[in-house]
C-alpha cells in the first residue's frame, strides 16, 4: 500500500472485540518498520555478543583459576622440597645423637689427655682418645651411623678403622684385631665393625676409641655422652664443645663409664 505522497507502508486493520465496532486502519509507514528491524536485529545481535563475551569471559576465568591451582601446587611442592632439602641439610651439619660406647660394659684403663706417659714408647705425649679394655675378639660396634672412611693398618695404632659421621664428625679404632667392614660401606649404629685386639703399639687387648670433630681430638666419653642428653637446640652443637678437651695428670688403672 502506498500513502499520501507515495511512501511505501504497511496497513495494520485493528478488529475490535464487538460486532458492532467498526475496524480501524493503522499506516505504518516502511521507514518505522525498518527502524524497528534494525533496532530489534542490532539488540539481538547485542544480545549475542554479550553472551559470547560472557562464555569467553567465563571460560577465561575457568582457564586461568586451573592455572593458579597448577601454580599453587607447584609452589606447594617446591616448598617441601626446601624443606625436605633444608632439614637433610641440617642433619648433614649437625653431629650425630644418641651416639653408644663402641665397646659394651668396657672398662677405661687410659683416658683422654693432652700429657700421658707411653707404657712402651717411655715418653710423655698426648693421649688423643680412650683405650676401652676388654678381652681380645670382644666385638666392636659402630657408635653411630656412618661410613667407613678407611681400613687398614697404621704405625703405632695397628690395624685401625676410621668412621664418619654427620656433622664433620669422625670416629677412629685402633689396636684391632680384625676387621668387619671396608671403605665406603655404609654402616648403622649398633652394627658390629670389628672385634678389640692388641695390635700396634699394645701392651694388652684393648680398643683406642678417638673422637675428631673437624679434624680435631676431643674426649670421647665427654661427647658421647652429651650426644645422649635430650636433643634440643641448645645442646645439640653443644656435643662438640662439652667434648672440648681437658689435660689429666695420671688416672687410675681403670675407670667404670658412667653409661
């Protein structure tokens, strides 16, 4: 239908809800009805943008929340691996604990001095361990876990087992008669490394048993027995300085440990 000057439009015939009424015509001319076309096909195509935006945006968030989780993981992870590393570290640097006699109900006929006069060498020198007396083959149990650091015979100390330990710490046995163990074997506490004899420089059998901390002799009785106090922070690097060496004049013949 075209109206007035010839502008294209749609008749729109209204049907009232009586019999009697009269109908009504309504001209809607063509450039409303593409105005609302255009409208409602620009809000549908609004529509369809914001709900992609939506699901992309959703979809987004959903992608980096499983990547924080993957990141929080992975820090978590690392996290104990520190710690795992940081506490094998410190037992790498602190000295052994509860450490044992090498030489069960021993009874000490020599103790640790920087001035002991040598039964068979006739002069005065330091004495930089204990000597454990006890029958020849009484075994020899390693006072900690460790590693053989060496085997074999020394002047003056006889066959001879060296240990070492965590903390810089280094156990030494001389007068040997045999041995149990050879360089690099891992060993634990309690485990029997050679049996007392009367090797070297020895008037009778007898275990020597020195301790080194870093390379340097302090009294085994001393610092096994600090070892064995309750682990704190406070006295666990204390072993090392309740072991601190003290000179002795002479002892008597033999000594009962205190443990």
């Amino acid at each position: 239908m075209v109206i007035g000057g010839g502008t294209p439009a749609w008749t729109v015939i209204v049907v009232p809800p009586t019999p009697s009424a009269a109908p009504k015509r309504l001209g809607v001319k063509m450039r409303t009805v593409r105005i609302l076309v255009m409208y409602f096909a620009t809000a549908a195509a609004c529509l369809v943008i914001w709900e992609t935006g939506r699901s992309e945006a959703a979809s987004l968030a959903a992608e980096r929340l499983t990547e924080a989780r993957v990141e929080i993981l992975a820090l978590r992870d690392t996290m104990q691996t520190l710690r795992t590393a940081s506490m094998a570290e410190r037992i790498r640097n602190s000295p052994p604990v509860d450490m044992i006699m090498p030489v069960s109900g021993a009874a000490v006929s020599s103790r640790f001095s920087h001035s002991r006069f040598h039964p068979i060498l006739q002069i005065f020198r330091a004495h930089e361990g204990v000597d454990l007396s006890a029958p020849a083959g009484t075994p020899i149990v390693a006072p900690a876990a460790g590693t053989v650091r060496s085997v074999g015979r020394r002047f003056g100390y006889g066959l001879t087992i060296e240990l070492a330990h965590t903390g810089g710490i280094v156990t030494r046995y001389a007068h040997l008669r045999s041995a149990n163990v050879k360089a690099g074997q891992q060993v634990d506490a309690g485990v029997q490394i050679g049996a007392v004899g009367s090797s070297g420089l020895a008037t009778a059998p007898h275990l020597h048993f020195e301790v080194l901390v870093k390379g340097t002799a302090v009294d085994p009785i001393k610092f096994v027995a600090a070892t064995r106090q309750p682990a704190t922070p406070a006295n666990v690097p204390a072993a090392a300085a309740a072991a601190a060496p003290v000179p002795t004049q002479s002892a008597p013949a033999t000594h009962q440990l205190p443990f």
